[in-house]
C-alpha cells in the first residue's frame, strides 16, 4: 500500500522537518495538490521504520490514513525519477485520491452541465420557434374558423332564400294550374258558345232571310202605297171613309216595322257574338 516514491529522502537530511517544508513549498508552487499527499505518506514511509516499538501502530495508522485519502479508483500518471539529477516523471498505475477524484467528477459534472446548458439553450430555442410556430397555426385556425362561420352564414342566408324561392315557385305553380284551369274552362265554355252559335247559324240566317223578305215586301208595299197616294184624286171626302181605308195599311206598316227592329237587334246581337268569338 504504497504510493509513488519522491526525490526527498527525509533521512538524509540535517533537519527532517525542514527538507519536509521546503518539499510542500516547492508543491504548492508547481500547483500539483496530489503530491502533498504523496510526499506525507513517502514520509511516513521513511520515518516508520526509526520508530522502534511505535513503528506498528504508526504504520497501521499510515495504511488507515492512506484507505481514507485514496479511493480504488486507478490511472496512469508520471512519478519523478530520483535516480537522475534532473527531476524526470516516468509513468505508473496510481489510485487517485478521493479529492482528485472529486475534482475530476466535478469538472466532469461541470462539463456535462455545460452540455446540459447548450442543449437546453437548443431546446429552449427550438421550443421558441415551435411556440412561434404554433401561435401561427393557432391563428391560421381562428382565420379558418372565421372563415368557415361565415360560409355557414352565407349557407343559411342561402337555404333561406332558397326555401323562400321555393315557396314563392309553389304559390306560382298554384297560381299557374288555377289561371290554366280557368282558361280551360274559359276555352270549353267558349267552344260551347261557337258550338251553339253554330247550330243557331242556320236558324238565324233562315229568320234573317225571312225578316228580308218581309222588308222587301214592306218596302213594295210602301212603295206602292206612297204611289197611291200622290195619285189619289182630289177633294174633299167624309173623314170616316178616309180613316177606314188608311187603317189596314198602317197597322200592316207598324208590324212590319216592329218585325224589322226586332230582326235588326237580333243582326246585332249575332255579330257582337261573332265578334267575341273571333277575339277569343
């Protein structure tokens, strides 16, 4: 359980304990902690055996101290050769003693917090950008959103209308079948009347040519009359004669004009009707 050996032998020395502070010194100025350790145990090791009876108990307090300093882990290190003049470290298998080792897992904690400090900046970046990122989408969809209520409004502004468009295209056609029927009615009625005036025609042209007939033999018998007259003789006769021999022609004359408006209306009436007919 010894350590690496070191170029100041103790025993050699005039004043042992000066050779020891002057050793530390030159430690404490290369900056190499771990030595200090080594030198005190070289040191135990060389003052243990002058010790007489003490040298047991002072060497299993040595391999106690040096358990407590020294942990079981090893690595390769370079001890200083005392065999030249010049101090030359040559390499060995050393245990590393509990401060080196805790030095050295700090600086590895250290290390790998430095790690753990860039990735989280990394992270923290990326996790920035993916915020970024996520407050567009959360935008891109409330626009989406909004977009679509309003189509949803549009639509239903759209069935609206149409079920208003489709009510009004209902009352159309309704109106549509009622005005057809009416005119088909209109249409039948109509045919009825031609149909009728048709099947009269003949007995109105027959009336009209007899009422003709009765004109034209009116007109004769005026005419003859109205001669008679002018060649009537003169003088002075009884009145009741006068009156007797006038009185069949005017009652004849009467009728035949009374028979003649009669015929003249009915004409009218014919031709209003025709007229209608012809217009419908």
């Amino acid at each position: 359980m010894t350590t690496r050996n070191s170029s100041t032998d103790l025993t050699d020395q005039i004043s042992p304990t000066l050779a020891l502070d002057i050793a530390i010194k030159e430690i404490d100025q290369s900056g190499h902690d771990d030595e200090r350790m080594v030198l005190a145990f070289n040191a135990f090791d060389q003052i243990i055996p002058q010790l007489g009876v003490f040298s047991p108990l002072v060497a299993n307090l040595r391999n106690e101290f040096f358990d407590c300093v020294y942990s079981n882990q090893f690595t390769v290190e370079q001890i200083q050769n005392k065999a030249s003049r010049k101090r030359k470290r040559i390499a060995c298998i050393e245990r590393l003693s509990y401060k080196v080792l805790c030095e050295r897992l700090i600086d590895e904690q250290q290390y790998q917090l430095s790690v753990f400090e860039n990735k989280m900046s990394d992270v923290e970046t990326n996790l920035a950008e993916k915020n970024r990122d996520l407050n567009q989408s959360f935008e891109k969809i409330q626009q989406i959103e909004n977009a679509k209520q309003k189509l949803m409004n549009e639509l239903s502004a759209m069935r609206t209308t149409l079920n208003e468009k489709d009510k009004l295209i209902e009352t159309l056609k309704e109106e549509c079948e009622r005005t057809r029927f009416n005119c088909e009615q209109e249409i039948y009625n109509t045919q009825l009347k031609v149909k009728e005036i048709i099947e009269n025609q003949a007995t109105t042209e027959a009336l009209i040519d007899e009422l003709s007939k009765y004109k034209q033999g009116f007109d004769q018998m005026e005419e003859a009359f109205m001669d008679s007259s002018s060649h009537r003789p003169s003088g002075k006769k009884d009145g009741n004669q006068v009156e007797n021999q006038d009185e069949p022609f005017v009652q004849v004359k009467n009728q035949l004009m009374l028979d003649i408006q009669v015929a003249i209306r009915l004409e009218e009436q014919m031709l209003t009707l025709l007229n209608m007919t012809t217009e419908g």
